[in-house]
C-alpha cells in the first residue's frame, strides 16, 4: 500500500501537480483512501455476493457514524486493520444467524445493556481528558442502544443481534482505546 501511493505521489511531482516536499503529505493521504475504498469495497462486495446487503449497510451505517465521533483503536498495518473491520462485519453476520430466534430478544437485551456498560466506563476511564471523552459519541450510542434494546424486546430478529454485536466490537475498542492511553500515560 505504501509502496503504491509512494509511487502515485512521485508521479504527481514529476508531472508537477505537487512540489517534493508534499510527497509524504499526498503518499499518506492516498495510503489511507486507498486502504479505506479496499476495505468498503471488499465489505460492501462479499455483502452482495452472499445477498446480505440490508446488513451490510447497518454495518457501515453504524461503523461509519461511530468512527466519525471518537477516536477508537487504530491498527499498526492496513493489513491489522482490515482485518478488524472484516472480521467484525462477519463476526455480527454469524453471530446474528447462530443465535436461535426463540432467544435472540434475550441476546439483543444482554448485549444492548453490555453496550451501555463498556461505554460507562469509557468514560469513567477517559474522564480526566476532554479530548478522551465525545458527547457526541456517548449520545449517539445511548440513543442506538435504546433503540436496539426496544426492538429487542418488540420485534427481535437478526437484524438487532447483528447491529448489537456491531455496537459492541465499536464499544469494545473504544474501551480498549481508551485503557492504553492511559496506559502510556
């Protein structure tokens, strides 16, 4: 990946659309388009293939939104990373078909309320830095939750079981996000 957008940014120089002190600048932005169009591609492709779309948009939808207000783990390699999102995509497609229905209004409220859990003590555990700490996040997750927990209880399906453990992996690493900051600190 580096290699690629190293070699797109030299190009860029060389037909004078940047000068070279902007190469590593454009190498980095182009590495993280590049790693991110793969990742929704190849999401949003096996999604097709396997006629799961309806999932695979919850999936981004929520992914996506939580991404966008707060910080969480990030992954050392493009490799680590999709990885991660892959796995946490088929991990909410498994689990939402493994769990039987008689028990998923169960499964939707266990995990809804471990959610609100995690994300509580992302707080706790973040509290003393603003910048640790989203608002905007902590709303928009309470907010889904409630959601969830309510069509857990009236309708309980496959779809709350996987947008439930889709929230949880988010939580999840938030919290771990969180813990080894503090850690370093």
């Amino acid at each position: 990946m580096e290699y690629i957008s190293r070699m797109i940014s030299k190009s860029f120089c060389k037909l004078g659309y940047i000068e070279a002190n902007q190469i590593e600048d454009l190498r980095y932005g182009l590495e993280v388009v590049i790693s991110n169009a793969i990742t929704l591609l190849s999401i949003l492709g096996f999604g097709i293939v396997i006629h799961r779309f309806t999932e695979t948009m919850i999936f981004f939808s929520i992914f996506i939104v939580s991404r966008s207000l707060r910080d969480r783990y990030h992954a050392k390699t493009f490799m680590s990373c999709f990885i991660m999102t892959f796995g946490t995509y088929l991990l909410a497609l498994v689990l939402s078909y493994v769990i039987a229905a008689e028990v998923q209004m169960y499964w939707g409220i266990y995990l809804v309320l471990l959610n609100c859990l995690i994300v509580y003590y992302t707080n706790v555990l973040g509290n003393d830095d603003p910048k640790k700490h989203s608002d905007k996040f902590d709303y928009f997750f309470y907010v889904l939750n409630c959601v969830l927990l309510l069509t857990s209880i009236l309708a309980p399906s496959q779809l709350t079981v996987f947008s439930s453990v889709v929230t949880l992996v988010i939580a999840s690493t938030s919290y771990f996000n969180v813990e080894m900051i503090n850690e370093n600190v």
